[in-house]
C-alpha cells in the first residue's frame, strides 16, 4: 500500500511537469493547427539557456528566469516569422516535416555550442527532500511540481481573462471571423508561437534541474505526445490532466511491471492507454468537435 | 455632402480566372444607409469583402478600380487596419465564436477599442438593444438561437464603433417577425449612433424600407441604382425584386417587354 501510494504521489509530480511541456504543444496548435515537434527541442535550449547563465554567468535564477523567459519567446516568435509564416496554406505534412527539421537543427546548434556531455544544474530549491506521512518525495521533484503548476494557472488565467488570451481563442475558433473584428490574426500565431516556447523551456529548466541536461534531453517530447493527443490537441485542462494521468500510469507501470520485463514497461504504458483512449473516444478526453447545433 | 466609402469601377478575380465583380460602382454618404440588392451569386458578398480586405484570404483579388474611405485608398490594407479605420463588416451567416461566451464574443467586437469605460457604456447600451444577451452573457455562443447569434453579432459591430458599418444578409434564415425587429434595431443604431449603414440584403422589401439609397447589382455590376422612393417606383424592382406583379391591360406587349427587361437584368 505504501509503495501503492508512493508511486501515484511521484507519478501525479511528474506529470504535473509533463503538463506544462504539453501545454507548449498545446497554445501551438489550439491558435495554428500546427503539431510543433520541436516542442522537446524548445525545452532543452531553454534548458541549457538557463544553465549557461547561472553557471557562466552566474546570475542569480531570479534574473535567470525572466531572462530564459524573453529568449524562449523571441525563439519562438523567430521561428515562426522566419519559417512557419512563409508555410500558411501548405499542406500538413509539409508543415511537420519542417518542424522536424526544425528539431534537428536546435539538437545540431545546441551540440555545437555545449557539447553533447551530460551538465548537470546547481541547485535551484531547497535540498530538503519533502515527507508527508510515510510518503517521501525529491525536493527538486515536489518544487518543481508547485512551480509548473503556477505557471500552468497564469497560462490558464491568460486565456481565460486576459484580451489577448480572448483574441487568440476567437482566432482558434473562426480565423476569418476573428480578423473581422480588426484582430491581427498573423501576429496571434506569433504569439501563440511564443507561448508555446515559453511554456516548453521553463518545464526544460524544470526537467533539467531534476536530472541534468544534455542535448537529448528534448526526447521527452515523444513522450509528451501522447499525453497532447490523449487530452485533445487544443484544451489547455486536456493537457493538464494528460499529464498527470500518463505520469502516474508511468510511475505505476514502472514500479510494479519493470520488474517482470527487465524495463521498458515504463515507456510502453503511455502509449498503450493512448490507443485504447482513442479508440473509445476519436477527439481525445477533452478535445473539441464541432459544437452540434439542434 | 462628401462620401463617406467609394468604390469605383472595381474588379474582382478569384483564383487568377473567376470575375465576379465586372466593374462595381457604389458611394455611401456619412450617416446614411444605403441597400445593395441583388440575388444569389450577384457578387454582393464578394463586394463585401474586396472593402473590408478579406480578398487575399480566400485566392482572390482586385484587379482593377480602386476604394476610398474618408478619402483614403483602402486597397491593398490588412483587414485589422480597415477595422481600426472605422469600418467593421457583419460577415454573412452569423459568425459568432461558437466556443466563446457571449461575454468573450462581446469583447472581440471591442478589441479595437481602448477605453474600458467607453466599452462598458457601450455594452449597456447593447443590452438595451437586445436585452436577451444580458440574460446570455455567460452562455457559449454557439449554443444560442439563430436570432440571438444575428443580435450578438450586431452587438459586436456596435461594440467596435464603427462609422461604417457593414451588415451581409442580416435577415437571413430568421422569422418574419424577428427580422423586422432586427431591422428597426439597425435603423435606431443609424439614427442614434450616426452610423452609416451599407446593407445587403435578397429581401429587398425589408432593406428599402430603412434605406435611403440603394444599388440593384447582377452579375458583378451594379444595374441600378437611385434614391429609395424612385426604386420603390420603378417597374423592374417592383416586379424582379419587391415580387408584385404590374396590372397593365396589354398583356401581349408586355410580355415581349417583360422580355427585354428580364434580359437587362441577367445580361
Ligand atoms: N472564394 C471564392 N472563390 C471562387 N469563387 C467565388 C468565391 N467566393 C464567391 N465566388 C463566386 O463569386 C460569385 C459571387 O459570390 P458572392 O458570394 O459575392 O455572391 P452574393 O451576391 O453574396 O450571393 P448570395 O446572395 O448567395 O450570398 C458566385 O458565383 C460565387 O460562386
Ligand atoms: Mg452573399
């Protein structure tokens, strides 16, 4: 039972932190139909960002932070005026092929300037692991939780209440609609480009403060796949509770079944319960259809 | 009085070999409301859409002609600029953001504008329009009825503050009594607001009885046009558009005449 427990509490953790990765998937799509998967890319370069001026630079994680926070954005915001604008109206599989590529690159250019070593972070949090009854868990685990969930909300309360929030889901809803109402559709996707590589490379930060980084360290987004798919693509709470249950459903299947199969259980179970959910329901958990009208 | 939009000789092509506009011509005077009558695939949402940008979205293009709004050339503007410029198009077939609440499509319409006092007097001023939406406000737009989503997008154009404001087909697919309504709302907006008003409309009866112009097209141009009480005179109208019929004795003459006019109008 303890261990039972044990693992659903660390699970539900990490997925709190795939959330937020999924998330950068998601403010891509919901605005642009556009699957970014260059997402685990974004996360490792705002890793090593975020590493570069805290070690080299030695800036304190308060300056750091916002720092990592504006770079992301003009990352994001670049790639999308630079390539992605030029690719409107192409058809979808050109479009992935190009973020793909686009993946290749960032791993090229972060190999170029870090290396592809292992770096690991200086601390970030409290080493102080936390206990809660019988339950223990990692410091950087249980801080890095409570911080992708915060950043989560704002996301969240952006898109519920902040005018650009709005505008960029009326443009998700009606593109032609929204440019109606005098919305600068273009730069929505530019924004929306932004947030995602914002929401992606602070869960880098995260993630790579729990276990280092290197430049493979974007191979988690595979793994955020199907937590995006599985909550529907465009619903900010499916990707929440993607997260969360994929990362629970790993820990479980990781602790109980590993043992049996030499590994690997871990990996699979994701996938497995992603068809399943599929099967049952086409769109995803929370995934829109077309609203039926009566 | 100076024209508030013109549009001259204006030609349309979509996907670099379909004309639907063959040489448009159409003014609006400030404050006025003006028709623009035709039927099915006459060119008037196309018309539409050449003044408020939306060209370039959909392959097409303005080949020829030019608009002026306030003076000023518009061709070839984004369409968040036109907007910003004072001219906001009610898109044909109710376009609200079905997955937006009322309340959120409310502040799409006002996203051009910056005062939040300004905007809040505005919705009030909405709610005494169209009171129901008060009682929506909170509802998803695409669960409401046909005459509550014509009421929100109307509301979202009062909410952008236009000075031109551009109404497609607001009639359509609504009761008769609904789309009266909806027409005296237009015409106190006009009255009350100043807003000048270029509606297009296949109920000819409905938009003449509000307008003080309007423009008869066909086939991408304008066939007639003139002031209303010389529209609402004229046989042609009378008969292809207003559906009354003349009861002039000779019957034999006026078929060929019928004829001739019929072919005025489809050529
Ligand atoms: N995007 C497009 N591409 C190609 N042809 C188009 C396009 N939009 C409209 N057309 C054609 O242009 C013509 C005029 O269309 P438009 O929508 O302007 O007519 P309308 O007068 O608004 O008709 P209705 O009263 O049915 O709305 C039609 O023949 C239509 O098929
Ligand atoms: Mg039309």
């Amino acid at each position: 039972m303890d261990i039972f427990l044990q693992l659903i509490v660390s699970g539900f953790l990490v997925g709190g932190i795939y959330a937020l990765i999924a998330l950068g998937f998601v403010l891509i799509y919901k605005a642009t139909n556009i699957i970014n998967f260059a997402t685990g890319e974004f996360m490792m370069i705002g890793a090593y960002i975020f590493y570069s001026l805290s070690v080299y630079l030695k800036l304190s994680p308060f300056i750091g932070i916002p720092l990592v926070i504006v770079a992301a954005a003009l990352l994001g915001a670049l790639v999308e005026r630079l390539i992605l604008r030029h690719m409107l109206g192409q058809p979808n599989i050109s479009i992935i092929m190009v973020t793909i590529g686009l993946s290749s690159i960032l791993l090229g250019i972060a190999e170029i300037i870090w290396g592809s070593s292992f770096r690991s972070f200086p601390a970030l949090f409290p080493r102080k692991a936390i206990i809660i009854g019988e339950i223990v868990l990692r410091s950087n685990l249980f801080y890095g939780f409570v911080t992708a969930m915060v950043v989560v909300v704002v996301f969240l309360l952006v898109f519920k209440y902040a005018k650009v929030g709005v505008a960029m889901r009326a443009t998700a809803n009606d593109q032609i609609a929204a440019f109606s109402m005098g919305i600068n559709v273009k730069s929505m996707f530019t924004i929306s480009w932004a947030f995602g590589a914002i929401a992606a490379s602070l869960g880098g930060i995260i993630i790579g403060n729990i276990g280092g980084v290197q430049p493979t360290l974007g191979h988690i987004g595979l793994k955020i796949f199907p937590i995006v798919i599985l909550g529907g693509l465009d619903s900010i709470m499916g990707a929440v509770i993607g997260g969360l249950l994929v990362g629970i459903l790993e820990n479980l299947a990781g602790g109980y079944l590993d043992p049996y199969f030499h590994g690997g259980v871990k990996d699979l179970a994701p996938f497995v319960v992603l068809i399943i959910i599929l099967l049952i329901k086409p769109y995803g958990l929370f995934g829109t259809k077309e609203i039926e009208r009566l | 009085m100076p024209s508030l939009l013109e549009v001259n000789n204006l030609e349309v092509l979509y996907n670099n070999i379909i004309l639907v506009l063959k040489g448009l011509s159409l003014k609006v005077k400030k404050g006025t409301i003006v028709a623009l009558l035709g039927s099915n695939g006459a060119g008037k949402s196309t018309t539409l859409k050449a003044i408020s940008g939306f060209l370039p979205l959909e392959d097409g293009e303005i080949t020829d002609g030019n608009i002026e709004y306030q003076g000023e050339a518009l061709t070839g503007l984004a369409p968040h600029h036109i907007v910003k410029k004072g001219l906001f198009q009610v898109m044909e077939g109710r376009r609200v953001f079905e997955d937006l609440t009322v309340e959120e499509n409310l502040i799409c319409g006002a996203y051009t504008q910056k005062s939040r006092a300004q905007i809040q007097r505005d919705l009030d001023k909405c709610f005494e329009y169209f009171p129901i939406l008060k009682q929506r406000y909170k509802r998803l737009a695409g669960y409401l009825s046909g005459g509550e989503q014509q009421m929100l997008v109307i509301s979202r154009a009062m909410l952008a503050k236009p000075t031109l404001m551009m109404l497609d087909e607001p009639s359509m697919g609504l009761a008769p009594m609904l789309v009266e309504e909806i027409f005296e709302i237009i015409q106190k907006i006009n009255e009350n607001e100043g807003t000048a008003i270029l509606l297009v409309e296949q109920n000819a009866q409905m938009a003449l009885g509000i307008s003080s112009y309007g423009y008869i097209m066909e086939n991408g141009r304008i066939v007639l046009d003139g002031s209303v009480d010389l529209l609402l005179n004229d046989r042609d109208v009378q008969e292809f558009y207003l559906g009354m019929g003349d009861n002039s004795e000779n019957v034999s003459y006026r078929n060929v005449k019928h004829y001739k006019r019929r072919k005025r109008w489809l050529s």
